[in-house]
C-alpha cells in the first residue's frame, strides 16, 4: 500500500503521557488528524486472555490489530495525518526472551515496520513513583515499566526520526515540543 499521509506513532514505556498528548493534538488539530487508538486496550477490554503462556499469541494480535487500524485510517480518513498510540514495533519489547521475535513470527522485520511511519515520538515512562500512574488495562509495577520503557525505546533506536522526550519535561513543554515535531514531520 502506497501511503499518501504522514503516520506519526507515540510510543515508550507505561504512563509516558502518549494517550493524553494524543487526546490533546486531536482537540487541537481536529480534522487534520486521524487517531489510531492503542490496540493493547482494544484487546484487553476486549477480554483477550492476559496470561504468562499467552503473550506471543496477545502480542501478534495486537500487531495485526495495529496494522489493520492505521491501513483502515489512511484508507477512510481525509485527514492528512494520523497519530497512532504505539506502533507496530513495539510488541518486540514484550515478546518472550529466547523465542525468536514478532515480527518474525509475523514475516516482517523492523525495517519494513520502520516505513510505515515518518516519525517516532518516544514519551519515557517517568522515573519517580510519584508520577506514576496505573490504570485498568496497566498492570506493571513501576520497576516494570521502567523495564519496559528501556526495552520499548531499544526496538526504535534505529528509526531514522526518532524523537525522544525527557521524562521530567513538564506537561506543557512536552506539548510544544510535540507541535514542532508535527510542523516538521507532518506539515501542520
């Protein structure tokens, strides 16, 4: 599929902020934006099975369930960006140790992924407990997530625009650094 919009992905460890940055550039850019909704919360709410032996099978759900949700908004949309809560790559970072890769086991590689999106805004899961939030569908600890966070950030460190954002940036300043990558990246 030749893709004629710009696929931003927001992604990094639990509580980085991604969902709510994304909630807010769609209040703001409204119709200039398509979102894709995190796949991981479809799935769980959606009852999947979350178990210790069925990760590779919930991750290569998720993976499908991601491809499908941003193939159907560049397919539907008129907008000319679309932001997706994660991405594609990330389901690396949980995949069991010793059992080859997803995207393996999907017949793709991270370079074929890479393509799908013209940038990578990576928000860190913050550092201190305190800034730490769990929700229904985030069950790690915050050793976990930390964990997770540096696993997540290792499976995009080769994405040719890769943003990272400090995990002690205020709320706001995360956001007008965001509107600059979006003017870069995406035009808008």
């Amino acid at each position: 599929m030749t893709r004629k919009k710009k696929r931003i992905v927001f992604t990094g460890g639990p509580s980085g902020g991604k969902t709510s940055t994304i909630e807010v550039l769609q209040r703001h850019f409204g119709k200039k934006v398509a979102v894709v909704p995190e796949a991981a919360s479809i799935i769980y709410t959606g009852g999947f099975p979350r178990k210790p032996e069925t990760v590779r099978y919930t991750q290569r759900a998720i993976y499908y369930v991601v491809r499908e949700l941003e193939d159907l908004m560049e397919k539907t949309s008129e907008a000319p960006v679309i932001l997706c809560d994660r991405g594609t790559v990330d389901g690396e970072a949980y995949w069991p140790s010793g059992e080859g890769t997803l995207l393996e086991s999907v017949g793709s590689s991270p370079e074929r992924e890479f393509e799908r999106y013209d940038a990578v805004v990576f928000m860190h899961t913050p550092k201190t407990l305190s800034f730490y939030q769990g929700s229904s569908t985030r069950i790690e600890s915050h050793r976990q997530a930390l964990d997770l966070d540096r696993r997540v950030l290792k499976v995009w460190e080769n994405h040719p625009h890769l943003y990272l954002l400090d995990e002690h940036t205020d709320f706001m300043e995360k956001m007008n650094r965001v509107m600059e990558i979006l003017a870069k990246e995406a035009g808008i």
